[in-house]
C-alpha cells in the first residue's frame, strides 16, 4: 500500500504543483492519476520514488516513511516505466532489461537469465536479446520498458503515461496484455494518465486531480461514471457516461433468440428457407458467425463479399455494453451472440438488453465504501 | 629527391616527436575536459563561465604561450613539457564545450529512468551518459586532433624539435624539399590521427550502427 498523507509540493516562485494531497494506493491493485496538464499528476509520481522531494507530508510504502528511506535503496525497490520508455540506447534489450538487477549485484549469468524470461513474459522472442532499442518499434520497445521495471521483481510499480507515445491499435495492445500481467503478478501499481478512457479501462480505482494538485473524486471507474462528484469531473470524463459504464456490469443469463443459419455457399433457396424479418446469419463450419445477409438480395451461391460486416459479436457473460451494441450495430437488429469459443448461441434485441439495464441499481455510494 | 633519402632517419625521429607532443596533449586535455564539461552540465550557472573562459584560452598565440609558460612554470625554455601543456590548454579550451555539449545531447527520458532505476551519480555518468556522449565527444575529438598537429609545428620556433623543424630548416636554407616533406607528413599525420579516433569510436559504439542495414 502506498499512502500520501497531506503531500504538497510548492515551489520557491509560488506554484503549487500539489497541495495537501492525500489518497492510498491499495497493495495489489492499480491506481490510476488522471487530469489536464499542470494537475500535478507525474510530479506525484515522482515524489513516490523521491526523484522529486516533497515540501510538506509524507508519502508511505506499507508502513515506512520514504523520506528515511535511503534514496537509491528505495528507487531500486519501485519499478519504474515511462513514455517512450527511456530505454539505453547504448545497451543491447537483455543487458536494458538487466539493469537493476545488476545494480543489485546479481551476477551476469542470473541476470541475463532473468531478463530472458522477462522478454518472453512481455511477448517478445528471444532473438530480440542481442538486438539494440534503435532497432525495435516503439511498441516493442515500451514492452521491453515494462519487462525492465518488473525484471527484479519490485512490490511497487510507477507508470508515467507508458502508453501515449504509439499509436491506437498498439497501445489497445498494450493495455490488454498489461492488465493480463497484471492478473498474473499483483503488482501495487500507480499508473498516470491524462487519457480517461485508459483511466478507466485499467484503474481499480481512479484518482482525478484538478489544476493545482488537488484531489477531484477518487473512485473506481463505475462509481466515477455514475457519480461524478462536480461539474469538473463530469465535463472530464466526457460524453457517453451512461454507456460506457456498462462496460463494469456482466450481463445475466439472457434467453436468446435461436436462429437458422446458413454456411457459405447456401444457395438463395436456402437463404430464403433460413431467412427471419429478410436477414439470415451465415456461420463458418465451426459456427463462428460470419456476417448477415439480406435473404432478397441472394441471387447466387453466398460468397464472403456479400455479406454485411457491421454489426458486433458479443460474449455470453461478458459486459453489458458489448451485449447491447452488438443489438445496436447488427443490420438486422438482432445481437448476435457467441460462447467462449466464439460459437454462435443466438440472438437478442436491443429492448431486450435494455429492460435488464433497467432492472439494475446504479453502482450506490455504500457499495463504493465497503470497497475502498 | 637525394635530400629525402639522405634524412629519412631524421624525418622518422621528428615524426614520433610530432605524435608525442599532439598526441599527449589530447589525451591529457580529454581527461581535463571531461570533469569540466560535466560541471557546466551539471550548474547551469558555470556553463558560460566555463566555456567562454576556455575559449578564450584558445585564442591566445601559440608562440606567445610557448615562450610565457617558462616564465610562468620556471620550466627551462627548451624543455618539450611547456609544448605539452600548451597545446593541453588548447584540446581543453576546445574540449569543455564539446563534452557539455555531449552530456547534454542524452535524452532526458534517459537520463530520467536511470536515476529513477538507482543510478547514483557518478556510476550513471560512467556508464550511461559518458557511452552516450561518445559520439559528440569524438567529433569534437578530432578538430582538437587535427588542430595540435598543426599548432605543435610552431614550436619548432622556441627550438622543440617536430616535423615544424623541416620548416624552419628549409625557410633558413632557402630550401624547398624539407618544407614540403614537412607539409605531406602533417597532414599525413594529421589524417592517422583523425582515423585512428574514428576507429575507436566506432568500436565504442557498436548501437549506432544497429538499425542501419537489414537487421
């Protein structure tokens, strides 16, 4: 756990970067610090490792005082991984991922060993060992930042905006296979961001800070999208709040729809035969759906480019808002639903979805203090 | 060309004098140069202070330098250490600025996550920012090169015997072939210094080819 109490960090000109900032970071869980710029975010951060020292409060790590802790003993101790990753361009990945291992006087060989390991944990191959940052991208390169922070084994990890410098598609990436590890490995986690949609999508709890370092709402993500506490905090997190909450409520045990389907190929006798309201769903030989097709329009055997691909597939179990946009985005307006292994089960309508969404309480304050 | 072949004996003793009192220097002046060069890295304030004050050191003659030192040190007037730390003064007045320059040309993100990892201060600047800096260092390395093998022929003037001798000695007899045998071999020895730097940086610096190529 790691706790500021009453932290503040002002400067001999007058700013206050931070003010009186107090807030735990639960031990195994991700904190995440979201704001505007000049929120004081990254220079909480900062002041965790004492790379920045704190003008007033202390900051604790379980039960120590970091402030009589000695500096470079307890920088070893935290993981540390930035934006662009920072990497020694002058160091191969296996000696970079090395590094604080061997600062703690680990040998070469135990060394090397560890960060092998870690290079395959993070998803990259072994043949990257030997090769230099210059040489991998930028996604590949923050993959070998994360592997660094964790290569000895730290209880505490600090994150500064590690994903905003790739772009979309690899950082979705990156946030899927970090939350995976972090499934794995329990790390007490401070995370910065000024991205809300990360904010939310990988925080336990989530810290807004408004300008001048002062604390906004901590909570977690669905309590914080259901309650904003201001004007500030609503406007912060954006539109589409209702909705995007349902990403933190599984759906139930819904009873679908059963369909007829057609393979690939079915002639438009078949696709007649099959078709329900116009629309048929064509499956694959494992009965992965395919896509839709409007039953009218089928003059030959079905072939892959005659298929509508807009709509979604949702799990069975999985969030509600996948569940209700897969209703929305369908042509036929029938949600196509799959099991885990991606098998087509059946279909639900969006007014289906919607009249479970209203049986639901909203996340309640009660709820949020028995958990913090 | 008889007078070539009668001296190439002499010709060889003053080069390896030439080598002895540039080369010395250079090393001398880098390993001056580098101590400084972090402190204007390191407080901002002593960065102009530093690196105008050695660069006026630079604009001082030569000659001038060669003939104070005695008086300054109580050196004998003939004796080659008053060569060697002039042209000292002259590779740290241009080194100063290049290893600041240097230092400060390791990115920030760098420097950052190192001291964040549990660098402290100087294990990071042996093994982080110094390798990092090697390549700007080098550049500036190799004007400083260049510039003692011709600044060291002056001293033939004060009687410190080099490849400027060959000058001196053709200008007194009015004599051709030594001053032009003296101008190949600077510039001969000029170029065996410049790739001799060029060499060991590469060596030094095996990442910064990596990305060229097909890898």
């Amino acid at each position: 756990m790691i706790r500021f109490d009453s932290v503040s960090k002002h400067y001999p000109d007058g700013t206050k970067a931070v003010d009186e900032l107090t807030f735990e970071a639960p031990t195994g869980q991700i904190t995440v610090l979201v704001g505007p710029s000049g929120c004081g975010k990254t220079t909480s951060l900062r002041m965790i490792n004492r790379m920045i020292e704190p003008s007033g409060g202390r900051i604790w790590i379980d039960d120590q005082d970091t402030s009589t802790m000695d500096e470079t003993e307890l920088r070893r101790g935290i993981g540390y991984v930035i934006q662009h990753a920072g990497l020694f361009p002058h160091r191969t990945i296996v000696a970079n991922i090395a590094t604080v291992p061997r600062l703690l006087g680990w040998n070469r060989a135990r060394a090397e060993a560890r960060a092998l390991e870690l290079l395959e944990r993070v998803g990259l191959p072994a043949g990257f060992a030997r090769r230099y940052p210059a040489q991998l991208s930028g996604g590949e390169q923050q993959r070998v930042g994360v592997a660094r922070a964790l290569a000895a084994d730290p209880p505490v990890m600090l994150m500064d905006e590690p994903f905003s410098a790739v772009d979309p598609v690899v950082r979705e990436q990156l946030q899927d296979e970090f939350l995976r590890l972090q499934g794995d490995l329990g790390k007490t986690i401070v995370f910065v961001t000024h991205d809300i949609d990360e904010a939310i999508k990988l925080g336990d709890r989530v810290a807004v800070l408004r300008a001048g370092g002062h604390l906004a709402q901590l909570a977690d993500p669905a309590y914080l999208l259901a309650h904003p506490v201001d004007d500030f905090v609503a406007d912060f997190l954006g539109k589409d709040r209702g909705y995007r909450a349902l990403s933190f409520q599984g759906s139930p045990a819904f009873s679908l729809t059963q369909e007829q389907t057609v393979p690939l190929g079915a002639t438009p006798a078949q696709a007649a035969g099959a078709a329900r309201d116009g629309w048929v769903l064509v499956v694959d030989a494992s009965r992965r759906p395919l896509g839709w097709i409007e039953s009218g329009r089928v003059k030959s055997p079905i072939k892959p480019e005659m298929l509508h691909r807009g709509g979604t597939v949702a799990t069975v179990g999985g969030p509600l808002r996948n569940v209700l946009d897969a209703a929305l985005s369908s042509p036929s307006r029938r949600g196509v639903m799959v099991d885990d292994e991606g098998a087509f089960v059946g279909t639900i309508r969006a007014h289906e979805v919607l009249a479970e969404i209203e049986e639901r309480a909203r996340p309640e304050l009660e709820d949020q203090e028995a958990r913090a | 060309m008889t007078w070539l072949g009668d001296h190439l004996g002499d010709i060889l003793g003053l080069t390896v004098r030439h080598i002895y009192l540039a080369g010395v220097p250079l090393i001398l002046g880098l390993f001056i140069a580098l101590p400084l060069g972090w402190l204007a890295r390191r407080y901002k304030g002593l960065y102009p202070v530093l690196i105008i004050g050695t660069g006026l050191l630079y604009t001082i003659p030569s000659l001038a330098l060669f003939i104070m030192l005695p008086f300054l040190l109580g050196t004998k007037i003939l004796d080659p250490i008053n060569v060697i730390i002039a042209m000292t003064i002259y590779t740290v007045a241009l080194l100063v600025r290049t290893v600041a320059d240097g230092l400060g040309s390791v990115p920030e993100e760098v420097n950052q996550s190192a001291t964040a990892m549990g660098y402290q201060r100087v294990r990071r600047f042996m093994s982080v920012e110094l390798p990092l800096a090697v390549p700007v260092i080098s550049a500036g390395l190799r004007v400083a090169a260049v510039s003692n093998v011709s600044i060291v022929s002056v001293a033939a003037l004060i009687g410190v015997e080099q490849l400027g001798s060959l000058f001196t000695d053709g200008f007194d007899r009015a004599f051709l072939e030594p001053i032009i045998v003296g101008v190949i071999s600077c510039v001969a020895l000029a170029l065996l210094f410049d790739g001799a730097i060029l060499g060991l940086t590469r060596l030094a610096t095996p990442w910064q080819r990596a990305g060229e190529g097909s890898s």
